[in-house]
C-alpha cells in the first residue's frame, strides 16, 4: 500500500529565518546518509538515539543508508515510527570499477565507489532487496559490491544521490577527469530518471571535498542536475568520536595512539541540526530544501502482511475448509464419535486459524511430519502448536490438548511475538532428510536460512576497549570479574551505579572512567554476523521480493540479512529443524531392536503406554543415564525423592529443578505435599480445580492465565499481558495490574482481602512459572527415552555409546 505524505516545501519563506550574521538558515531539514548499528564496527547510531535526537531537533523524516546492506531495516523502520517520523528506507551500495574504462596517464586504479540509493515507494524497496540480495550472494559476504550496469534493470522506484566523498564523481573529479565526470553524472540520469537523480554535496570540512564541491556544483549547473545536501553521520554528538574510533580499531589488534588518522572523519561525522547543515552550505537553499522534497517523494510502508506459501490442494474450496475435513477425519478415526468438548474445541480453533490466515501453515507442517513418517525418523513438534486439537487431529503432533488441559490461547500469543512458525525436533539423519525435503519442495529462492548477530558483551566489550585504549590488562581484568550480565540492559551502567568497587576504581582513574565511558556505548551493538541455518525462511515466490538475502560464511548457504525476531514482523513462514541427540539415539536404539529380532515400532515410540509401570520404577531409581533431561546427579536425586508415579510427576521435576524453585523451597513443598508429610492447601477455595494436580503450588503459566481468567473475569489475551507487565520492573504498571485484578475479583463476588492474597501469590510465582507446553513435550520424550531403556536396556546402551555427547 502506497500513501502520500506532502510536506509544504514549495512555501520556503516558512523554511527560512535570519540569523543575527545575516545567514539563512533552514528551520526543516532531513537527514537522507545516515549509518545505523548495522554497519557493523563503523557506526555508533543506535536507532532508537537516532531517532530520539531527529524527533528533538523537529524533523519530520529519517534516512537508513547503511554500508552495503539492509539488516537494520525492520528496527528502524518500527522505530522511527514510533516517534512519530516518516522513515525512508535506503542503502550505501558500492560500485565496483569499470574494468573497462582503462588507465590514463598517471591515473590511479579506480577503487569501488559509494554510491546512495533511498526507497520512495514498494517498488523501489523491492529493487533495494533485489540489488542487495544479489551482490551479497554472488560475492559471498555481507558486503555489497556490485557493477554500474546492473543498476538499470533495478532502478525502478528509486531515487539516487552520487554519493560521499568516496563517490564515483568524487573520484572523478579528484583525478582530473571532469569529461568523464560528466558522462557519469548523464548515465546515472538516464538510469534513475531526471526527477530522482540528485548530486550530493557534503562538507566535513576534509581537503578533497574543498577540490571537489566547486567542481561539482559547477557540473550541477551546467547538466541541470539537481543538488541536495547531506551529512555522512556515523555517531550522533562530537563528543562521540572517540567512541567511534574505538570502535572501528577493535579487531585490528592496534592502540588507539597508533591507529593512524582517518583522512576521511574530521570530527564532523555526527548528526548536525538544521541550522548547522544551513550553514555548512549558506548559498544553495535549495539543495537543503531537496532534502525536504526527497522526504516527500519516499514513502514506503514495511509490508507485514501474511505471506505464507499456499497448500497446493484440490479436494476443497479453501485451506481451511481442507484443514477442517483432514481434521475431523483424524478425530473420528481415533475416538469414533466426536464428542461435544471435542467438537466445541475444534470450532474454536478452525475459527481462529481461518481468521489469521493460518490454515497452510498447518497443512504445509503436516506435510512435513507425513515426509518424517514416510521416511521412518522420529521428530517432535515443539513449542505452542501442541496446544491444538486441530494439530493433533491431522496428526502433527502427538498431544492431545485436552488431555493435559492445554490452552490455545498460548499459541495465539506465540503467533503474536513469533509469527507463523513451525519448530521441530529431529534426529542428525532426520535434520538432514528433512532440510533436503524442504529446500527441494520450496526451491531454492523460496528458501533460506537466518543470521544472528552477535553483539558486544559488558566483558568482552571492556576487554576490547581497555586493549585499545592501553589500560593495563591486570586492572581490566579485575574489573570485567565484578560485573554481572543483564540480558538486554547495559551491564556496565548497572555496575556503575551499582558496584562501589567500580565506582571507586573509575573516581580514582581518569584512563578507566574514560575507558568505561567508552565501552557503555558500545555494549550491545552488533559485533558480527552469525549463520543460523537451522532456522529457515520458506516462500512459494522469490525471497528476495519480501527480504534481503546474504552470504556469510564459505558454505554457499544463502541466509537473509535479518534475523527470525525481524523475520517474524513479516508474516513469512520459518521453520526451525533442530537435530537432536537424543532422537537419533532413540532410531539407532530402535534399529538394533530389529537386529536383534525384537518388536518395538516407531509409532509406539510415538505414543507409549503412558502407565508403564517397568518405566515409572527405572525413573524412581534414578537409573536415568541417557534418559532426556534427566541424566545430571542433581535430577536423578529429585525423581528419588519425587517417586513419579504419572507423566505430570515428570513435568513438575523438569518445571522444579530450576534456581528459583529450588532456592525458595518450591521443590521440597511441592514433593511433602506429593507424599502427605505436608498439607495441601489454597489461598482460596476457587482456585483448587486449576491448582489440585499441583498440590496447590502454581508450576505453570497456564495456571496464572486461568486464575487472571477465572477469579478476575479477564480475557486470556489481557491475562497473558498481565503476566508480562508482571515480570517488568515498574511499580506503575504491576500497580495497575493489580488494580484491575482485585476490581475483576470483587465484581465475581470475592472479598478484597482474598483477591489481595491471590495477587500477592501469582506475583511470587509469576518467575518460577513456566510454560506448561514446554514441560510437557520434554517429559514426554524423557518418557519414550525411559521406556526403551526400561524394556530394551542392551540396545538402548549399545545406541547410547554410538554417539557423542552433541553432533
């Protein structure tokens, strides 16, 4: 979808004032050459800052022109519209050298050239993906390299700007070839058209931009080839130059006194306001005014539209009405007759799939464990999607929901952070079959693995830094050992507001104040690009239509330049296939068995005896070497205790044996409640259905969600937001939280104090909770793996010893 947003850039009296030195000065400006966090060791612009400081200096639009790819582009564009601005969505290509423009004279070998390209519409950014997408592949890194020639067939909704200092005009013009300067500047105007080809001036005060910017706007004039005006911004204040050149030292094993000065950055490449970019370029207003018609010529909305690659199906109208029928099929073969709780569940759930669309996410996950069991290897289905009926009816997955009262709404949630996704768990021969299957059947530009970045850590960070910087190592180090990581927050902020010890050492030591200084702003940006082939992205159309792809390792595996979280913003299906050790033990444990001359298939591995009183008395022994997530003495000593006796015995051990559970006593509760040496009680008669098969202790976040829903009267949708404003650390929010929980309480007739005391005690419980699900697919498959080796102990340590620890 296309709109437009018009600026009022033809009245320029409104865009003008008069300083006290007689100079106008534009009062609205935008900033089209800006590097965000993702060119990666070369910009401290984080989005969020950047956009922040473009909101307080009054603009109204924002540029990402990153090195050579566009992995910011779903956190700036989410960003900057948060505060309010228009984003445009651009590039830094880099052009290689004409092999065949020759060398003149004394001229240099040309060096690839910067060149800008900013999105105006979904064309253009398109074009954008497609030019990234195909450089960084055919030059197999994250860098984007590519030729002049292949701009014209992807210049549609373009607008392009020549470039920095490091242009090709630049470069031109530097080696005294003004003519072919020219005959450049006119190749990119029959290329990008004469509307969206613009000359870019910059000044940062460097000697060759003083050589080049007469030159250049002499050209302008000449080739009526209108000028705009731009600042190169790799960090937002000058203070931060320091920063950035730490930054861009680490990895080349240099001080910073010996790094050498970079002829390009004078101190001039942070984020100017209006007034100062109106004063860089005093005599040409309406090159800064360009910026402002630039910004209303780009309008682009990120695409969050469901594009999941459609089941090729006939025997039905729609996806949906194809899911219902495989559906109800799967349940009548199972139980006969469907029963009313059945039926009324199963409604609810097609109704929902069929409102978001998710229907073919269904089908293609079923066509995908139908591979699985036609080529006899074992897989489980992980996360939320074994909260559906629907799922287990078609045979996706082996859990019935309703009889581990599992909730949809989970998968609901899921959807909303994650999009459509479908996680699996195979073994090494599975992971491999089933990757082949997939790429195979979706192609391959319909298909592609994710990256992950890696980012500075507070330790290595200060370790980096201290290095350059020449603080001694000894001190660094002591300092490193004090602080504590905090996923998500600046650690270094937190010790030093936190650790007197770092306090002190940072008053007393100018070297290390400066040092830490330093290293706070770097933390968390990232530092470098990570595969993440088990995690893949599958469309029925060319990928690079929806994302940019990538290259970054020797393996010719193509991966898309964002990672699954941006992935998911787009509504494009991901698949992860995981192989893991335990199945693959369970399938060489199988094949020995028939080796042997003894029965035992994979669907009763699939669906064992859940009583199997053999299994129960290996598990209450502790006999549990190479049993799934019970192998570690600290288990084994809890099912000694515990005696399970029932498959939610087995998922309350994997739920308690966490830090928490066993720090606050959960653990022992919950196993003198188990045996009768201690009285189960409730904080409320109300609450003893959701709590009695826990003992009255709440394990899981389902437990939270129906206590919210049941005693409270809300939604799961608000219950699930309410556990979340729960674990964050902010008196208001927990406080309106519990507000609206006792409010809810009272009008379903309970007493202030009782809903009081039940809001105290899902605020204590609301860390150690976890996922039900979760528990319930590892106790299942730590099951099937203690079932075998209960009844078939030979060959399940004969397959045992057959693989090592990981793959």
């Amino acid at each position: 979808m296309t709109r437009v947003v018009c600026y009022d850039v033809n009245e320029k009296v409104k865009n003008l004032s008069v300083t006290n030195k007689g100079v106008n000065v534009m009062k609205e400006f935008c900033h089209l050459h800006n590097h965000t966090e993702y060119s990666i060791k070369d910009s401290v612009c984080r989005a969020e800052e950047l956009a922040q400081l473009a909101k307080n200096m009054g603009m109204k639009a924002l540029a990402m022109t990153d090195h050579c790819n566009m992995a910011g582009t779903v956190l700036f564009y989410h960003t900057v519209k948060k505060y309010g601005l228009k984003p445009i969505m651009g590039c830094e290509v880099c052009l290689s050298p004409r092999q065949s423009a020759g060398n003149a004279g004394n001229q240099k070998p040309e060096k690839p050239c910067h060149l800008t390209l900013l999105a105006r519409n979904q064309k253009g950014l398109e074009n954008l993906f497609r030019i990234s997408s195909r450089a960084v592949i055919e030059n197999g890194d994250f860098h984007l390299t590519l030729e002049e020639d292949s701009l014209k067939e992807c210049s549609e909704g373009l607008i392009c700007m020549s470039g920095c200092i490091k242009s090709r005009l630049n470069h031109l013009i530097l080696n005294g070839l003004d003519d072919r300067a020219r005959q450049w500047l006119d190749d990119m105007r029959s290329i990008f058209g004469q509307d969206f080809f613009f000359i870019e001036l910059q000044d940062h005060g460097l000697d060759e931009q003083k050589k080049t910017l007469p030159v250049v706007t002499k050209l302008a004039e000449e080739m009526n080839i209108p000028l705009v005006v731009a600042n190169d911004t790799h960090y937002l204040r000058p203070e931060d130059k320091e920063v950035y050149d730490v930054l861009r030292t680490i990895g080349k094993s240099k001080n910073l006194d010996k790094r050498g000065k970079d002829r390009y950055d004078s101190g001039q490449l942070y984020f100017k306001s209006a007034e100062e970019m109106a004063q860089l370029f005093p005599d040409n207003p309406e090159a800064i005014e360009n910026t402002l018609r630039i910004a209303e010529m780009c309008d682009v909305e990120l695409d969050t539209s469901l594009k999941l690659r459609t089941f090729p199906q006939k025997k039905c109208d729609s996806s949906t009405q194809y899911l219902r029928m495989l559906a109800t099929e799967g349940l009548e073969m199972r139980y006969g007759a469907i029963g009313s709780t059945m039926q009324k569940r199963l409604d609810y759930e097609l109704n929902i799939i069929d409102q978001t669309g998710y229907a073919d996410m269904f089908l293609i996950a079923r066509d995908y464990a139908e591979y699985a069991r036609r080529q006899d290897f074992i897989y489980v289905v992980r996360g939320s999607v074994n909260t559906s009926l629907a799922a287990y009816a078609i045979g996706l997955t082996s859990i019935n929901p309703i009889d581990f009262n599992l909730q949809f709404d989970f998968l609901i949630e899921s959807w909303g952070r994650n999009g459509p996704e479908i996680p699996l768990f195979v073994s090494e021969k599975g992971c491999k079959s089933l990757t082949k299957y997939v790429v195979e059947r979706d192609g391959k530009e319909g298909h592609a693995g994710t990256v992950t970045f890696s980012r500075f850590s507070a330790r290595n960070c200060m370790r980096d830094v201290g290095q350059i910087m020449g603080v001694p190592a000894e001190k660094v180090d002591y300092l490193r050992k004090l602080i504590h990581t905090f996923p998500g927050q600046n650690s270094i902020e937190l010790g030093l507001h936190g650790t007197s010890e770092i306090r002190k050492m940072s008053g007393e030591s100018r070297a290390v104040n400066r040092m830490l200084e330093i290293a706070k702003k770097i933390e968390g940006l990232p530092r470098a690009v990570v595969p993440s082939a088990a995690n893949m992205v599958v469309s029925d159309r060319p990928l690079w239509k929806d994302l940019p792809l990538c290259k970054v390792s020797k393996s010719g595996y193509v991966l898309t330049q964002w990672d699954r979280q941006d992935v998911a913003q787009t509504e494009m299906l991901q698949v992860e296939i995981l192989g893991v050790r335990t199945l693959s033990v369970i399938e060489k444990t199988l094949e020995i068995i028939k080796t042997h001359g003894k029965k035992m298939s994979i669907a009763e591995v699939r669906t064992p005896d859940l009583q199997d009183e053999k299994t129960y008395e290996l598990l209450r022994e502790g006999n549990t070497d190479g049993v799934y997530q019970f192998e570690c003495d600290g288990l084994k000593q809890l099912l000694l205790k515990l005696k399970p006796d029932s498959i939610k015995d087995l998922m309350a051990a994997i739920v308690l044996y966490r830090p928490q559970p066993l720090k606050s006593g959960t653990m022992d509760e919950f196993i003198k409640r188990k045996h009768d040496t201690a009285r189960t009680t409730y904080p409320h008669p109300s609450l003893a259905p959701i709590l009695d098969y826990t003992y009255g202790i709440i394990l899981y976040k389902e437990q939270i969600v129906r206590i919210y829903r049941e005693t409270a009267g809300l939604g799961s949708a608000e219950a699930l937001s309410m556990i979340k404003a729960g674990k964050i650390v902010n008196e208001n929010i927990i406080e309106e939280s519990k507000q609206r929980f006792i409010l809810g309480a009272e009008h379903n007739g309970m007493q202030k104090n009782a809903a009081r005391d039940i809001w105290e005690l899902l605020m204590r419980f609301r860390e150690q909770a976890r996922d039900k699900t979760e528990a319930v697919n590892y106790a299942l498959l730590a099951y099937r793996t203690a079932y075998l080796k209960a009844h078939f102990p030979d060959e399940f340590e004969e397959a045992l010893k057959s693989y090592d620890d990981v793959f």
